[in-house]
C-alpha cells in the first residue's frame, strides 16, 4: 500500500478553508482520499483531516510543512503532519494485569496495529516470557517502595532511550509523575477501569458495586497532570445486574478495557485524533 | 389471563428457605409460574421472587400472608405480596417535556402497561388537551414563584386524594419535598437525563458536553430524600461524538430518557424490582 | 436559523474534485458548514455531502444547479440539491398499530423533525381521534378484501393529491405495488420487524422465536419493487432471552422499530441519506 | 472454593416439581447456593438450574443420581448431573486465523476459564510456538487437498485420545464430518461470523457488505450435522456504515467473533447452558 500524508488542521472558521487547502494539494498533484471536517459553532473553531496521496505528489516528505505554510499563515492554522508510510514507534508499560497488554501483543503480531512495537517496560517480571516469544524487548524496572521516584527516573531515561511516538498504559498500575507526562504531551494513552467522571481514583468496580449501577463502563483517556482528567477518546460500557459482585464486574470490566483501549490506540495510531482544551476529535 | 400472587422475599440465607417457600404453595394447592432467587453472598442475604397461580389456591387473596407468616418468622423474612388482578394506581407528575409523558401514555393506552393510570398532574398546562383526547384526568397545579411551598403542598394533596400505589416523574423538574417524599417511599420514579453518578444536579447534557465524553446516559432510580441518590433501576446510554453539541445531545437523550423510564416503569409494575439498602434487585 | 443548500455529489473518484466543489462554493460567496466525503475504493465512486449557508451567495436558489452544471459535466457528477429553508412535505401511512405512528407524530409536534407532516392515510379508523387533536388531516382508506386493487388506486389518487416529498410506511400492513412504488422512488421508507436479511417476509418475531436466536432486530429500508430488498438506512437489535415469546419480542420489537424508523426518517429529512445502487450512504 | 453440583432438569410442567427437588437437597444436608428455573409456556416444559454446595451433603457424589431416582421419575425429568470440582477437559481446534485461539488461551491461563486445557488440535503449523509457551500440547494435523477424510480421521482419532468434555472450534476453517459430531453430541461449540440466520454459509462478511447492512454480527451455537443450524448459544452485533469495506468488517468482525465464543464458552462450562430441540435455556 503506498504512503499517504495525514493533515490535522485546526483554526479559527472562515469561509474558504476548505477550498484553499484542497487547492494547495490538487496544485501539487496530490489527490484526497479522505476528508472530513468538524465545525464547533459554539466556540468557532474548525477541524480538518485530510488525508492525500503521497505517490504523484510534486514534494518531498520534508518539504510539505514549508509548501503549506501561507495557507496555514492566512487562516491562522495549527497543522499536524503525519505519515502513513513512517511507522510509530509504540512503547507499552504494565504491571501485573496481562489482559490489555495480551490483546495489544496480539493485534500487533497479526499486523491490525500499524506500528512498530519497540519495547514493553513493567514493573513487575510477570510478561517476560511472553514478549521474549513474541520478539518484544522487556524492560523490567521494579518499584522500590521506599524510593518510588528512583523508579520513575528509570522508567523517564528507559523512554528516553527508546524514543517512542506512542506511549500506552495497558493497565500500568503506578502514578506517571508530571515529569515523564510533560515530555510526552499527548502521546500517552491510559484506560481507566470506570465510566469517567463516575468513579475517578481507586477502586472504580467497588465503586460501582457500592452504588448499585446497571452499567459498568471503561474510558480510554490522554494521560494530563490531573489524573482521570485528561481528554477521553473512547469509552464503553457492558450491563450489570444485581448478580454482579465487584469480582464478576472486574471480569466483565476486564473485556471493556481491552476493547476500549485498543479502539483508541488504533485511532490514534491511524491519526484519526486531534485535541483541542480538553477534548478529542476523533475522525471516522 | 388469570390473576396470579407475587412475593417478594428477603431474609437472611440460610438452608431450606427455597424448600419451605415451595412446600408452602404446594401444600394450598398453588402452582409455581416464575421463580427467581438471588443470594447476596457479601451480605449474606437470600432475594427471591416467587410468582404462583392463584386459580387452584385453597386461599383467598387476603389471608395468604397470614397463613404464610409462620415460615416467614422461621426464617426472619420481609415479605412483600402483590397481585396481579388488582390493577395499580398510576399518577404521571409532568412539566414542559412531552417525550417521557406521551410515551407512558402511549404504552398505557396500547395495553403494555398493566395500571390504571388514575391523573396526571403539571405544573404546567400544556398537556391538558392530549389527557383529554386519551381520556386521563389532568391536574394542572402552578407554581407561584413567590411561594413554591404552596404548589408543593397541592401536589400532596392531590395524591392524598388520588391514592396512587406508584408515581412517575416524567421530567418533572420541580423539587419533591421530603414531606412529599416521605409519604410514598419506594413507590416513586424519577428519570436523571445523565449516566449516575456522572453529572449529578442541574444541566447534565452541558456538563457531558463541557467533559467531552463520548458515551450520554439516563438513569431511572426512586426518588429518596437526596436528590440522584436514590436506589437505580435501570441505565442506558447512547453515543456521543464532537459533532455533538448541548443541543443534540439533549435531543439524542430523550430518547434514551423515554426508554429507560419506560423500561423501569415495567419493571416496576410488574413486582419485579426488590429494593434494599440503596440498591435494588430486578428480578428478570 | 438561516437555510442552507445540501449537495448530494456522486462520481468517478478522480483527483481534484474535492476542490473544484469548494472553489465554485467559495466563489460565490458561499460558506461550507458541513462537508463529508466518501470513496468507495472497489467501485472507484466518490460520494460527497457538502452543506453550505445561503446567507452571502450571490445566486439565487433557483440558478445554483445551471451555476454548478460546468463542475458537474467536468467531473460526470449525479448531482441532488436540497434546501433546508424548504420543509418537505410528508405523509404517513398508517394501519392499526400505533407505535411508529405515535412516536413520529410526538416528533413532528415537539419540532424534532424538521418537515410538515401534511397527512396520514390509513386503512383503518383508529387514529383519527389523535390525529384530529394533533391537527393533521386523516384518510382513512378502508381495504376491501374482494377488491384490494380498488383501496390500491385510492392511496395513489391520494398521494398525487398530497404531493409528498417523503412517504414513511409507519408499520402500514398493506403491501405497495410496484405502480405506487414507481412514481416516489428512493422517497418512500418502511420498516421491517427483523434484522435483515434475516426473517424476510411474514411474521419475523414468529421465526425469531422458532430458531431461537438471542438477538432480534428492525431495519428501516427504502422501498423498492423487491419486499424487504430495498436499500438499508438504519438497523439495530435489543436482546433476547429463552424467556421470551413471541408476545414479549412483539413487545421489544416495538421499541426497536419505533427508534429505529425514527432514526431513518430524521437522516433521510436532513439530507444525509445517498442512495447508490442497493446501497446508502448514510452521512453522520 | 469448595465444590458444588449442578442439577439441569427438564420436564413437563406440573405443580411440586419446585418443591420436590429443593426437598431432595434440603433432606440431604445441601444447600442450595443458585437456582433458576423456565417455563415454556408454549410446549409447557419446565427447565430447572439448581446448583447446591457439596460440603455437607451427606451423598458422594457417584450417589446422587441414585438418590434423586425416584423425584425424576415422578415428574418424567431428564437430569443432568455436573460437578464443579471436576474441571471439564478442553480441547480448541484451530486454523490458521489467531485471534479466538489467543483469546482463549490468554483467558485460561488468566484463570477465567475454569477448565483444563489439554490440547490444540489444528490444520496449520502456525500457533505451535505461542502453544509451547504456554504449556498446552499441540497436535498439527495437515489436510492433504487429495484425501481429506484421511485428516478428519486423525481428528477423530486424536479427540478419542483426549477424551475431551468440551471441544471448541476457534474459527477452524475444516468441516468437521458427521462421524465425528455424532461422537461428542452438545458438546462442540463454534463460531460463525455472522448473525445467523443471516449469511449463512461461506465468506457471511463479504454477504455484508454486498447486501448494505448497518450491522455485522457474530453466532456462537452448538455444532450439529447441518452447518449453521445448530442451538445458538450466544450472539452480537456491532455497526457497520458505507466507510467499512470487506476488510473493515473482516477486522471489526474479529472483535466480536472473540467475544461472542468466549461468553458461550464460559456459560457452557458454567454448567449454565440447557439444550432443547434447536434452542438453549441460557441460564444466568
């Protein structure tokens, strides 16, 4: 399959964005195989990915951005650049729980996740074998209760070295401290056992038993500084009944997590999402 | 269809309870039609709801409880005996919205819901003419807003006189008063246009908006003495994407609203929900 | 709210189209609110929604389509042009149950559906109390069964007279022949009680029931010659369970048909609906 | 956890038989920890799940059946008798597709599938590594084009080696003839990749697609000698829209297929699921 550029624009709405963009890329003998625009009225801001075909097109990968720039200049755009024949680099990080972790293994061997899986970090030794199966390189780094911060340097210089694209936290059980979320400005990918905003913190299926609901959910969230508070991408929920005690709804939960949080990485990894405050558009 | 009894059943679980429950209708010559049972095994309580034929039964309707009440203070149960030939006492409280009060009215006069559906009572008069044509007495009750107790205290009133075994709130959006409350514990239904305890109070569809979540949802619950706190009958949800503003997701909700109100309504009526504590158990 | 223009675009996919449409829109001082795209890359077509204000074009709404006809010779585009600032004309066709017919006129009344809804034509009596209430002009067009073919004629006559843009089949339990059918294609849409293809014909709840499957359906549909072959516009299932009979799928599958056809109607309203061979482009 | 026994009874419907079984149990020192039971109004079958502890029962468990004798000939009852510290024997046989294979393997290993895994049993060379490192032997029976039956042989050889409880065909792309379905009646579980009885036969998605359908579907059932005819034990279904092609379908379908044989696997050895004619009573 031959690579495509992927444009996410975002700027304030003005009549004749759509033409100018599409313009720019029929003029460099690109031809559009996807676009789909989004208007917020409310806040007067508009959307766009557009998504070309690289083979006929007049330009270089690197040149693209600079060709692009007076149309951005005019309309005032924030553009996002991606490339579908440039692989991400994806890291996962886990603990204990191997459900999410499992599933992502296997969507990648089988080719659905388009990315390169360079590494998995845990602090727990539990998938080792699994990803020495698999050809995924582990990296144990194991928490020290009385020196949680010396792991979570480890855990920064390990990401460091491995320059992911794409971070994923497949049930990784340990608080990310601001100074490894801030180098990775919404590229870390959480799932939450819960239905957000119901349920943040511990705990969230003794939450939900606790008050009775007749649903449980799992929300796919970007990683912020404020925990469960970061913009949601996908989210699910499954029926629960009165028969349910909270380690039937962790069962249960354990399937929506997986479903959840693979539905939002292969968005993301398809580029089909763009934040803006502290929201997502997530393109069909 | 010949009537038949319903009991519904708590007591601590303990051996034997299903055998006794059962010899006892077998031995007046009842014939079980439904039974369900559910064990509690955190609590340690045994639920069951048990549905027998009444034509047969060597009791008449109001002396089966008495004959019952030796295995009931065996086995130190709550009994709770309804009937399925004595029709229930319906009253619809109502404001603005038509969507959950034509809906009801619809099921009720298509034949779904087995109640007599005694008033209707508004604080608004818009619905008058359609109560009319379908035959439902419609109580139109204002509220001054210089004295809302007054209004308050002619709904009570107007129950009092009406005598409704169960009250619906079809998007009422006037506070019920506990000394409104109180009178009908576990016998009123509120519909909550959000996925409890997500967005708890006012504005629910703006504050799903404002957090952007990609799932609505409603909840119907009875109506305690804390507002959204009351025992959960029945959730649903819908999706929710960024093209969706306030507005259409209130539109999208009301959907959702009517179902899960009608739903529980059902449920309701039909003797098959059994609260306890703040939760409850439908019985399916 | 000021109106808008829709363009419902179908051609061979080719490069630049996408901005040849928004050039001619920009040109004339058009905005595009809304604009969706498709390519079906097996048959190499192009499908394309664009939404664009009226407020500001210098065209009058009449010459748009011989302002754009150089674009669409140069592409061999199939062009269909709407105008939201002009209500459709619908009639519902209606027989004895009310379900459907309820819900759309509940709907139409509390202005979720953006249209007049000019009459409904049953071949029964039942709904002329609701309809008088709710001011739409009722024709009840009894059937004989010596001479269907008389009853036939009588809902043409009736339709040419009502010269509806849009006809819903709201659970109407007569077949259409094909000489009614003819003359509204791709404008009448109907709803079938099963999931399709499954349980074509009579009775599907009956059949779900014999094979016990554990989901039931609705689907709505536009009419065609072919019973239950028409293109697809919306679906959806509710659960079932070894409990259920045919009675209580009958009762579920009211729901089901009631939101489902709902759902139709408002994207056929809204012009989101492309009809391409058996298909539809169902625009979000 | 200590053991249970499973009682699934069917028999004509008939005043007692409730009383009669919980008084077998309550007589013997059990207790009865579930029970849930069905009646077929139509047919007027009555179907009973009564699951009681083991500990305390004062029969062994090769007695009870003796015992509980005379109650089943009373009420002409078929029983089946299941215990659940007797884990059944699985064997899944595969092709070349991974995802329900992983699945179940992550899921037994995990702890969800109360079960000993005791082979997989496949055409294709593919998962014996992901098999080895997991622990479960793996038996690779390649079909020659040339002599088919020769493979289905050693199939059936294989499986009379292993004397499985349970055999699940985790999208196995052979037929399994009827000298070997005949051999292990209810106990063959598969997975067809469509809501049956849509789209029976061979490739259902590409089926999908050409019919238009807004919905995909996947049928977990029994096998019996007509393919695609057997008790269907659990279904699902998930959107599909004009943008989704075979593969998209193909890839969205996977998801579900996963899900849909898993949750009949697990009702299965549950002891949850009662076959009668071509349908199930799903207890749950």
């Amino acid at each position: 399959m031959p690579g495509t550029a992927v444009m996410l624009l975002t700027c304030p709405d003005r009549p004749g964005v759509v033409a100018a963009v599409a313009n720019f890329i029929a003029a460099h003998g690109g031809n559009i195989v996807h676009a789909e625009q989004h208007t917020d009225a409310v806040e007067g801001i508009f959307f766009q990915r557009v998504e070309f075909a690289l083979d006929g097109l007049d330009l270089p990968h690197e040149d693209i951005l600079d060709a692009f720039r007076p149309v951005a200049e005019q309309f005032g755009m924030r553009v996002d650049l991606r490339f579908t024949d440039r692989r991400q680099r994806v890291v996962l990080l886990a603990s204990k729980q191997p459900h999410c972790l499992y599933d992502l293994l296997t969507r990648w061997r089988t080719g659905e996740l388009a990315a390169d899986l360079v590494a998995v970090v845990a602090n727990h030794p539990d998938h080792a074998g699994i990803c020495q199966h698999m050809g995924v390189p582990y990296h144990h780094l194991p928490v020290d209760p009385a020196d949680k911060a010396a792991q979570q340097q480890a855990v920064l210089d390990t990401l460091r070295d491995l320059q992911p694209d794409t971070i994923v936290l497949a049930r990784y059980m340990q608080i990310l401290p601001s100074f490894v979320v801030d180098e990775f400005p919404r590229r870390i990918i959480n799932i939450h056992h819960s239905f957000l905003p119901a349920f943040v913190g511990a705990n969230p299926y003794r939450q939900a038993y606790d008050r009775g609901v007749k649903l449980i959910g799992a929300t796919a969230h970007y990683v912020t500084e404020d925990l469960d508070e970061g913009p949601i991408i996908e989210q699910s929920v499954d029926r629960a009944t009165h028969r349910d005690d909270v380690a039937s709804l962790t069962r249960k939960g354990r399937d929506l997590e997986t479903i959840v949080l693979a539905t939002a990485v292969r968005a993301h990894l398809e580029h089909r999402v763009l934040v803006y405050g502290n929201k997502t558009v997530v393109f069909s």
